[in-house]
C-alpha cells in the first residue's frame, strides 16, 4: 500500500467508512447523514486519524452542494422562481437579519467586541442548504408551505453569503491590520459581478439549448452526461472567479435551463454524482470536528452551540407564525433553519484569514456549527417518532364509535376504494347495508357525499354485535389490512357462523388463509380489472372483441381451477411450483389448440363468390 496513490488509498479510506456507517445508521432509524457524519469522525484526526488533510476535501466535497443547487435550480421555472421574489427577499432577509441581530446582540452582552459578534452572528445565521433541501425532498415538503418558505430562505442565504464575504476584509481593516478595498477596486468588482451573470443569464438563453441538443444528437450518453457535468463546473468556476459563490451560479443555470427539453435527462445523468459528493461532503464535516478546542473548552463550545440555536429557534418559531405556517409542520421547518450551514465554515475561516478574531475562535464557531449539523438529524429523527405522531391524532377529526344497534341484512366491513364499488351496487338495488370503517378521515370524505358510514373497528366483538352481526345474513370482508381481515374471520366463524362471508384477499397467501379458515367466496382485488386490461390489449393486437372475451373467459376459469388444485399444496413449495407449471403449460397447449382450430375454420369455410 506504501507505492500506491494517495488518492487511491484515501478513495478506498471514504468509500469503506461510508458502506460501513450509513447502512448502520439507517438500520439504527438514524438517517444517512448522521452516517457520513459519523464516518467522517471515525477517520478523521480525532478518530483513526487514516485521513489529516480536511481542508482539501472539504473544498473538493463543496462541490457537492454545488451539484444539488443546479438539481433545485432545474425543478425552478424562471416564472415561479420570479413568483418567489417576495418571500425569498422578505422572509430570507427576516430570517438572516433577525437571527444575525440577536446573536449578534447576544455574543456583545456576554463582551464580545462588535466586529466578532457580527461575523458570528451573521455566520451562524447560515442554515445548511445540504441537509434542509435533503430533508425537504425526503419528506416530499416542497409542494407544501413550509417547503416553499424554507426554499426562499434558503435560497436568500446563499446570496447573503456574497456580501458577508465582502464585508470581512473591512472588518479585519477596522480590527487593524488590513487595508479596506478602495472605491475604485469595489466598482470594478461590482462590474465584473454583473458582467458575469448576465453572460451566464445571456449565454443560458442562447447557446445551452442548441450546444445540448447538438450534443444529445451525436447519440453517446457519456458525452451528455460529461456535458452535463461541464455545464455545471463551469458556472460554478465562473461565479468563484469573481467572488461569488459557487452553489449561486450551479443554481443559476439550473433556473435558465429549467425550462428546456433536456431537463429530465440533466437531472438523471447529474443526481448520481450528486449522491456521492454530498456524502463526501458530510464525511468532510465530520472530519473538520476539533475535538481539541471542544475537549478544552466544552463549556464554551455547549453554551455557544445552544445559545445559538435557541436564538435561532426563537427567530423562526416567529417567522413561522408570521407566514401561518400550519403547526404540524412548524417543528421540521424550525430545526432544519435553526442548524448551522456550510457556508458558515468558509465565513469564519476567511474571518480568521482577515484577522477579524483569532484562529481558535474561528475553530470553536466551527466546532459549534459542525456539532449542529450532527445534531439536527437527530432532532429530526426525535420529531418523526415523538412529535410528529401526536399533531397527526390532534389533527384526525374524533368520531363517535357506531353505538345504536343495526338491523341490515348486509354489513360491509372497510369502505375503501373496494367497499365503496359494493356499497354503491347495493345501495342502487335498494339495499341498504351497514358500513363499518375505522379510517375517521375517510369517513368524513364519504359521509360528504351522502354515504352513511359507521365508524367502528370491526376486529371488536361488542362493535361487531351493534353493528347487526347476529341478525344479518352477509358480511362482506373489504378491509386493507390483512392481518384484521383474518382476525374478523375468526371471530365471526366463532360468535356469528351463521353469517356468509365474502372476502376481498390482496394476494395468493391471503386468499390461501381465507379458504384455511373455510370461507368459499373469495375474491382477488385486482383479478377481474386485471382481466378487462388483458382484454383490452388482445383486441388492439387485432382480435375481434367476442374472441378477446372468450379468452379471457377461458383463462379465467382456468385460473380458478388451477387455484383450487394449488391449494392442497399450499405448505410444499417445490409441489406448489410443479402444479403451477403444469397448470400453464396445459393452458398454453389449450389456448394454441383452439387458435389452431379456429384459423382451420376459417380457412376451410365457404367464401362468397362474385359472379363474373
């Protein structure tokens, strides 16, 4: 190993501690980020020090970051992005400026001076874009309010990142050392600014298009993707050269081509490397834990990584009220704002650069920032399991159970999508059945349209017996579940046998245990509709619509036969397999018979002859 590359040796380092620590994480209900996290401590310099030289990771992981926001920026069409105006610039600047100003003002009440307290302050104000814009899609919250509102505030950081570079070297300036930029040098920067988006936002509108299609019509995949990737780093490395973040200019070129014809491919070919380097870059974060700072001073680093985020809950509980953001999705929205971001590290190691404060107070601010993108997974996975559940029982509407006793001749256990086809039949014949359900929203759905539904869980004997059960003569078994569909089955055949069951089965064992249980009239959910389909496409394959329902009749009959033979076997597997085998091949050797006998019918038939 000691004549291999050190890229090679530290690719294999990353790739086994990321195999090894996410599926653990994920099997321990934690998360992968909490994986990569932990993977990047575990090797890091305060781990198994296997890998010392973070920085250039973490630079080279960024990219990463750079790769999601092009994938945002495609799902973003200039006019919503235009539509987004408001909030991104209303409550991303609410956002920023009123976390910055309460941790700023924090940090001078405990004698910070005011340049530090600034720069932590707007530092720590940065939300990482990595985990909230994963967490978001994971938790498919992007349609949602909170989703929108955390885009836009997002969205608004990675700008603010811009200026609060630029303000550092007049910081450090005023701290002493450096020379403050002159006005001239500032309107040269400013021009090249814009020079530089506006060649993207022109170039975008005027060239991307032809040069992709031009690429995709050359028929190799690779060179897409390759392009792709180009298309990326190339606005990426465009916006660095002038002092502007990287992620901005990525995103800016998703926006221009969101529009385009090659926007699910670009997305396809990008969403790989997308994965891999967004994982690199938490095992980076994780490297870039100082656990020397934290070990000398943790009382310090536990009260700036709590007040931190205290304050910044507090700015964004508000915020979350201010834009009505509904209460069950406040808690997600307000941990993953409230975290630090990965912009913040660049901040503060420029900050230290600049000489704004020293090098240790930039290692503690990072220590902390780190620490929350380590935490706030955790917080997350505690407001799934814990807090979630709870808004989800306040917010299902409370029904009474079914407590006046019934007298109808059929019950109908579960009014989903299959016992509403059975309830609206009967109910058409003038049949009016007693309808059991335990869904409470689905119950108020249907009652809206005039159905009288029962709410009631029909695995309960007394609810069972109020429902009618031993008066009528049907029960017709529609529930999902499987398990309570056995277990209605066994209370009915013990307390009501007089009742005839009809049962929904979701598939073979299903069905298998029905029939154990001695009910006869079982019916697969999906067999009939599944046969119409199948009919459906042997009549535009050219069959005439009598033949095509004939077949399907045929095949019909022949499939419950051959369930009937199979369910002897249920227990033997390799006998269960034979029987089915021979079962279709018999099929097979039928069907091509009467195909055969039908085309020498035809064939052998008198044809009409035209008198010359």
């Amino acid at each position: 190993m000691s004549d291999a590359p050190s890229w090679l040796i530290n690719s294999f380092i990353y790739l086994s501690a990321a195999v090894i620590a996410v599926p653990l994480a994920k099997q321990l209900g934690l998360g992968a980020i909490i994986g990569y996290l932990a993977a990047g401590i575990g090797i890091g310099p305060w781990g198994l020090g296997l890998v010392t030289n973070v920085q250039d990771i973490l630079h080279f992981a960024e990219f990463g970051v750079v790769l999601m926001l092009f994938l945002v920026g495609l799902e973003l069409e200039p006019k919503r992005l235009w539509n987004l105006r408001r909030p991104i610039f209303g409550w991303g600047s609410a956002q920023l400026l009123g976390c910055a100003a309460l941790l700023t003002g924090a940090a001078m009440a405990f004698g910070v001076g005011w340049q530090t307290a600034l720069v932590a302050g707007l530092g720590l104000g940065l939300s990482s874009t990595a985990i909230a814009l994963q967490a978001i899609h994971e938790r498919n919250l992007m349609p949602t309010s909170s989703g929108q509102a955390g885009l836009s505030i997002l969205l608004l950081q990675d700008v603010a990142a811009i200026p609060i570079l630029a303000l550092l070297p007049l910081l450090g300036a005023m701290a002493g050392d450096n020379d403050p930029l002159t006005a001239t040098n500032r309107a040269l920067e400013a021009i090249k600014i814009v020079a530089v988006i506006g060649g993207i936002v022109l170039g975008g509108r005027l060239l991307l298009r032809p040069l992709l299609r031009w690429i995709a019509n050359s028929g190799t995949p690779e060179i897409f993707t390759a392009a792709a990737l180009l298309l990326v780093v190339g606005n990426a490395a465009l916006m660095q050269l002038v002092g502007l973040s990287m992620a901005l200019g990525a995103f800016l070129a998703g926006v221009l081509l969101a529009e385009s014809e090659y926007k699910r491919e670009l997305e396809t070919d990008i969403e790989p490397f997308k994965g891999l380097l967004l994982g690199l870059f938490f095992i980076a974060v994780g490297m870039s834990i100082d656990f020397g700072v934290l070990l000398k001073f943790p009382g310090l680093m536990a009260a700036i990584l709590l007040g931190f985020l205290a304050c910044k809950m507090l700015v964004i509980y508000g915020l979350a009220r201010l834009i009505k953001i509904p209460y069950q999705e406040r808690p997600v929205f307000i941990v993953l704002l409230a975290q630090g971001g990965e912009f913040a590290f660049v901040v503060f190691q420029a900050a230290a650069g600049a000489q704004v404060f020293p090098a240790q107070t930039a290692s503690l601010l990072i220590g902390a920032v780190a620490l929350s993108m380590l935490i706030s997974p955790l917080l997350l996975t505690a407001i799934d399991k814990l807090l979630l559940p709870r808004y989800a029982a306040r917010s299902t509407p409370q029904l009474e159970e079914i407590s006046e006793p019934q007298h109808a001749s059929v019950i109908i256990a579960g009014f989903g999508r299959y016992g509403q086809i059975v309830g609206r039949m009967l109910l058409a014949q003038g049949i009016a059945p007693t309808v059991l359900d335990h869904d409470a929203e689905m119950i108020e759905t249907v009652r809206s349209f005039g159905y009288r539904v029962f709410y009631g869980d029909a695995t309960r004997l007394d609810l069972l017996r109020t429902a009618g059960a031993a008066s009528a003569k049907i029960l017709v078994l529609a529930v999902d579940d499987v398990e309570q569909s056995l277990k209605i089955v066994d209370l009915v055949k013990e307390h009501f046998a007089h009742l005839e069951i009809i049962a929904r089965a979701r598939d073979v064992s299903h069905w298998n245990a029905l029939r154990d249980r001695g009910v006869l009239r079982v019916e697969r959910e999906l067999f009939e509709s599944s046969l119409r389909s199948a009919r459906s496409v042997l009549e535009l394959l050219g069959q005439g619509p009598e033949q095509a329902q004939q077949s399907a009749q045929r095949f019909r009959q022949h499939n419950i036969e051959l369930f009937e033979k199979m369910y002897p076997h249920r227990k033997n597997r390799s006998k269960l397999i034979a029987v089915a085998k021979q079962g279709r091949l018999q099929l097979e050797e039928q069907m091509a018979q009467e195909r055969a006998q039908g085309q020498h019918q035809t064939e052998s038939s008198p044809q009409d002859q035209t008198p010359v």
